[in-house]
C-alpha cells in the first residue's frame, strides 16, 4: 500500500469529526514531514515516515483535534531533521510548534534506571503537561507504536524502553483515565520484558477461555433476556482480563491463576445514567450480589474521571462481575482525557469535571515541583500520585474528597489546603476524636481541627501517604530547622567570641565576608546554620572572626577554651527540633550538663557524668556548658530502678505514690524476680529534679520497697 492510500485512509477517518480544511492542514503537514524525513528508515526497514503516520492514526482513534494530529505527523522533525521550530511556526503556526516542541523534548528524555536522571526528566514532563497537555498525548501515542514495533531493536534498548513504559507512561495514561492505551501499553511492556512469562500466561488464558466458552455463552444469554423483560437498552460485552493484570495479581495479591480467572467479567453499555441504575436492579434480581462488593462510581468518579456501577454477582457456581455505565462513560473509561476533545462542540458535564480533576492534578505537580528540594523527592511524591487507588471521604459540609486508600487525616487536611495542614493538631471522625496516624475509610466524615501556630510535627512523615502532604511537611520542618539552627548557631557563635573577649555585633562586615569566603559557604547566614547543626565548630568560626579568616586552625585557642562556668548557655528544653535530650542519661531540669554537637542534627544533651561523653582534652573541649532556664513546665522522662518484696498490690501502690507526687508513669516493666523479690523498672515524667526527689521519697515509703535509684545508661 502506497502511502498516499494510508494518507488518504487517515483523511477518511478524519472526516467523521473534522471540517475539510482541517484535514487539509493535517494533510499539509504529511507532506511536510515525508520530505524532512525523505532517505530515512526505521531498524523494521519500514520508510519513517511511517511511524509518524501510525501515531496520526492512533490520534484519530481517540478523536483528537487536529493541532494535535499535526504535531503527531511533525514530532520528530526537530529532533532529525535539524528544522527548526520557528520554521514550524512559519508553516503551520505557533500551537502545532510549541507542541511539536514539546514532543521534542520529551523524546529527548531517557528514563535510564540512574534515579537522578529519571527525576529530572520527569519534572520537565511535567512542565510540559502543565503548559499542554495535548504533548502528553502525542507522546503517549508515539510510544504506543513504538511498543507495537519493538522488535527488530537491540535487547537492551528493548528492556529499557519497556521498564520506562511501565513505570512512567502507562501509569500516566491511567491517571489520564486513557484505559485502552494504559492496558495495551502494560501489556507489550509486560511481554516485551518477560517473553516466557506472558507466552505461558497467554497460552493458559487461552486454553481456560475454550473449556469455559459454553458458560460464559449462558450467562450472557440469562443476562440479555432479563434486560429484554424489562425493556432496558444495553448492549452486553465480554471482559478480557489482561496479561499484565493477571501476572501482578498473580505475584502482589499471591492469587492463583485459577482464582482470578474463574471469575467472569461482563460490560453493559446503555443509553442513560437513569438506565445503569435500572439494569443493577434487574441484574440483582437475577443472580445474588455479593455483599460488600458494590461500588457506584457514577455519583463518586474516580481521580481520573472513570464512572461506572460495579457489582460482583453469584450465580451458576461462580462469581460474575459486571460493570454498568452509558456511552459517554464506555468512551471515557478507555480515552479519558482525550475524550475531552471530542466532546468539545457539546460540552457534557462528565468532561468539564474530568477535565477540571486532570488540571487539578497538573497543578497539584506544579505545587510539589515547587516545593520539593530536589528532583528525586519530587519524583518520590509523585509515584504515590500515580498508582493511586481511591477512597472517598467527606468534608463536615458534604463536599467529597478524593485521597489515595491509606491516606490519614493528615492528608485530609493537606488535601484542603497546606495552611489547613500545617496548622492541623486534632480531628474528628464521624464526629468523634479521632487518631491523625489512622487509615481513613471510605464513606467517613473527617473534621480537622487547627490551632493557630501549631506547626507539623516530623512524626508525620510516618505515616502521610499523598505527595502534596509530605512534601508540605517537609517544606515547613526544612525552614523551622534552618530558623532554629541559627538562632542555636547564634547562640553558641557568641558563647564562643565572648571566650575571645569579643562581641558579634563588633565585628565588622568585611571580617564576616572574609570568614564565609574562607569558609567556601554562600552567607554569613550559611555559617551560622552550619553551627547550629554541628557541621563546624563554634570556637574554630569565632577564631577566624577575631583573628582573620587565614589564621590556621591549629592557632592558639581561645582564652577560654570551655567557655567558663560563667557564661554558660541557657537551654529551656523546648528549643525545637536541633535540641535533643541524650537517651543515654535522660537528663532532667536541676541536672548538671553539657552539650554534644551532632553532625547535621544540632545538639545533643548529656548529663556531665554521663559515660558517653569524650574523655579525651580534646573532646571536652568541643562540650558546651549549658544551664537550666528558671521557669521551666516541660516535663522530662527519668528512668528509676526500683527493688522490693513481693505483695499482692505494690505496683497500684507505687503508682498511686508517683499520682500522689503529680508525676505521670509512662512504662512500667517487671525486669525480674523470685518468689520473695523483685526489681521493677519505672519510667516516669516529671519537670525537673526537685519533683523527681519527691516523686522518689514517695516510692521510698511505701513497706514493701527496699531501694530505689535513678538509672544513667
């Protein structure tokens, strides 16, 4: 066949939804790009202009506009021919340009396995929906041919091309709701990965399908009759079950292949959303439906824009799933957002809400690109997005939200809004106080209560599921630990000069140039933070501050090399995230200590006779002396040894003298014991060490106790 037939074969498949003069400009730029491409071949021996051709008519297929048909038909010229895109824009405007642009640079883009890479390019994908999301389209269409003509390449291009289309650009056709591409393209991905597996996997379903053929005729045959007594329109299709689908149950849900397959899978299309409904009832009447098995994504639609009616139906010895839904929807499932174009003269309900959740999504990207710090956090949030199976929840006034299952009301909250979710400290649950770390369900009512102030707390990061939470969460936790590392670094910057007899606010700019300078870092700021987390010492900055940046490291010291026990720094115990307390020691207000700088994660603090500590010169003297603020309410956990005879009753005892002393018991552990002693260990919280005497001077006096002590590890 020439290729002005196939040419002429696509013009006539145009012109059931496009004007002549459009298919004239799509025509114009088959031309076009057969010339650019005129002398080059594809590995298949095929002309390559072929190839653009084919993705044309994928296009076609799902009814895209003819902008898009265009720049299908150009999308490699920049990349092989060397035109240029302001050629492009000359010959067929600046839409079809900057998508072919777009393509372009797409194809540019190899998902090779080094992760860093990946995540770059994905981010510039991303960019590229959000200024159009007809690129993701074109592109989609040319991998789908590429996949359907893999095999003449190399086996290692092959294996890579293949890893790359199930990981990227199938999930990103199902989160377009694109059904028909997504399954195709996991499909060829699949075999062209594991040729063994799918070969054994396809002869299987084969074989299955010949010895249930009679069943499955019958089915069909009940199902059609009863639509047919209640005169309901609907035709009934067959559902074929994937080989991808079927090797991933097989292997993530360990199911036998003899379990997915005896269930059969029927689609019944009809006229009107009034009719679904209608033919679930007569199709209940029919065959009993299994409980807990029904799911109406027609009032709730899924992320993607996919409606229909579920149900899984019992009858005849095995299960019978149906799904129920009308045209549009039958249209919609298997194009998804490419559905949108062809509805575009009659704007329908279902495609503006498809269309407004799809750039609901490219905006959501847009905002965790912004956010995250590096591509491959970015990258990491946006795999959750992808793979993404829903729960439904609602707001107190009846709005539902759409989260992926697992979601907490955490990303409840951050789904509503960041400011929501940065403030959030509480939650309701079908109005009842809920945990902000439990697994919602579907069909619940979440309320989340704020408090003005409050900030997120790392421990979320545990257990949040949705991309737009964690990198909100982590965006906030990376400014509180830059604020609090440099009022730490401040803190201890000016301890360390006042040893040198020296104040901060005397030393002159360029001196401070001077040490960042030395000291390769971008700020003065930069220093300080530095400090603040433990990557550099404070006396060695506050040296280089009164000395000159060039002064060796192995100088004098300073005067005061320990700081003095007068001028101690002084440490509340709610500084924040760059101040913990060593679980070693567990020291407690009215204790004497000292502060431990930790590489990255600020300071760490000890007791000053805790084992731990350094025991060389050197190392004390990176110590920091710290001191104790006066009014301190915090409370602080200490571990006490408690030795005593055993009595029926002397736990409640113990722990009703800790209550009488107003201390809170976190753990109680029975560490041993005979038939006459034992030896109980006893973690209790008290806010400092006068509370902790009385709260041991209690214990002391009851009977049956015949020592007690504090536990230093």
């Amino acid at each position: 066949m020439s290729a002005e037939a196939t040419v002429e074969g696509l013009a006539l498949e145009l012109s059931s939804y496009l004007d002549t003069n459009r298919i004239n400009q799509v025509r114009r730029a088959y031309y076009y790009a057969e010339q650019a491409h005129e002398g080059q071949m594809r590995k298949s021996g095929d002309r390559y202009i072929t190839h653009p051709l084919a993705v044309a008519h994928i296009l076609a297929d799902l009814r895209l506009d003819h902008q898009s048909l265009m720049a299908a038909m150009l999308h490699d010229v920049i990349e092989d021919t060397g035109i240029p895109k302001d050629a492009l824009a000359e010959q067929f405007g600046e839409d079809v340009a900057e998508l072919v642009d777009g393509v372009s640079k797409l194809t540019q883009i190899e998902f090779r396995s080094r992760a860093e890479a990946q995540a770059e390019n994905f981010q510039k994908m991303t960019l590229a929906m959000a200024r159009d999301i007809r690129v993701i389209l074109v592109k989609l269409a040319d991998r789908l041919h590429n996949m359907r003509t893999l095999g003449p390449m190399p086996y290692e291009k092959r294996q890579r091309i293949a890893t790359e289309t199930l990981d990227i650009y199938a999930p990103i056709a199902n989160r377009l709701g694109m059904h028909s591409i997504c399954t195709e393209l996991e499909d060829l991905g699949f075999t062209s990965l594991y040729p063994m597996r799918s070969k054994y996997i396809s002869k299987a379903v084969d074989k299955l399908r010949g010895s249930h053929r009679e069943i499955i005729e019958d089915i069909r045959g009940k199902l059609q009759e009863k639509l047919e007594e209640r005169g309901l329109p609907g035709r009934i299709l067959g559902r074929e079950k994937h080989l991808n689908s079927i090797y991933n149950k097989m292997k993530f849900k360990q199911k036998s292949f003899h379990e997915i397959m005896d269930v059969y899978a029927f689609r019944i299309i009809t006229d009107t959303e009034d009719d679904c409904y209608r033919i679930l009832g007569a199709v209940h009447s029919l065959y009993k439906p299994l409980p807990g098995r029904f799911k109406d994504y027609i009032a709730m639609p899924k992320a993607n824009g996919y409606q229909s009616l579920h149900t899984t139906l019992f009858g005849m010895h095995v299960n019978i799933e149906i799904q129920i839904r009308t045209e549009e929807m039958e249209h919609i499932a298997n194009n998804g957002i490419a559905a949108h174009w062809m509805y575009k003269n009659e704007p329908s309900s279902v495609t503006s809400v498809n269309q407004a959740r799809v750039d609901r999504w490219v905006k959501g990207l847009m905002e965790m690109r912004e956010r995250a710090d590096d591509s491959m956090e970015f990258i990491e949030h946006v795999k959750v997005d992808l793979f993404p199976d829903e729960i439904y929840v609602f707001t107190p006034k009846g709005r539902i939200m759409e989260l992926p299952s697992g979601a907490t009301p955490v990303d409840f909250a951050y789904a509503i809004h960041t400011d929501i979710g940065n403030a959030t400290v509480a939650c309701r649950i079908n109005r009842n106080l809920g945990s902000l770390s439990q697994p919602l369900q579907s069909g619940q009512t979440v309320e989340i209560i704020t408090a003005p102030g409050a900030r997120p707390n790392p421990a979320w990061l545990s257990f949040v599921v949705t991309g737009k939470a964690r990198s909100s969460i982590r965006h906030v936790l990376k400014s509180q630990k830059r604020a609090e590392s440099l009022e730490l670094g401040r803190t201890l910057l000016k301890k360390s000069l006042k040893g040198f007899g020296a104040k901060l606010s005397e030393i002159s700019d360029a001196q401070k140039q001077a040490v960042v300078n030395h000291n390769q870092v971008n700020s003065f700021d930069d220093l300080i933070s530095d400090i603040g987390l433990g990557n550099r010492m404070a006396y060695l900055v506050a040296r280089q501050l009164v000395s000159g940046s060039e002064e060796t490291e192995a100088a004098e010291g300073p005067r005061d090399i320990e700081g003095g026990n007068h001028s101690p720094v002084t440490i509340r115990g709610t500084e924040g995230l760059l101040v913990r307390f060593a679980s070693c020691c567990k020291p407690i207000p009215g204790d004497p200590v000292v502060g431990v700088m930790d590489s990255g994660k600020g300071m760490v603090i000890h007791s000053d006779t805790c084992s731990r500590l350094p025991e060389d010169d050197e190392g004390r003297a990176r110590l920091t002396h710290l001191k104790w603020a006066k009014d301190i309410t915090d409370e602080f956990s200490v571990e006490l040894r408690v030795e005593l005879e055993r009595q029926r009753g002397v736990i409640a005892e113990m722990a009703n003298a800790v209550a009488m002393a107003d201390g809170n018991i976190e753990r109680i552990n029975v560490e041993e014991q005979n038939a006459r002693f034992g030896v109980v260990s006893l973690v209790v919280h008290v806010n400092g060490r006068r509370h902790l005497a009385r709260v041991m001077r209690r214990i002391r006096n009851i009977r049956a106790i015949t020592h007690i002590s504090r536990v230093r590890h």
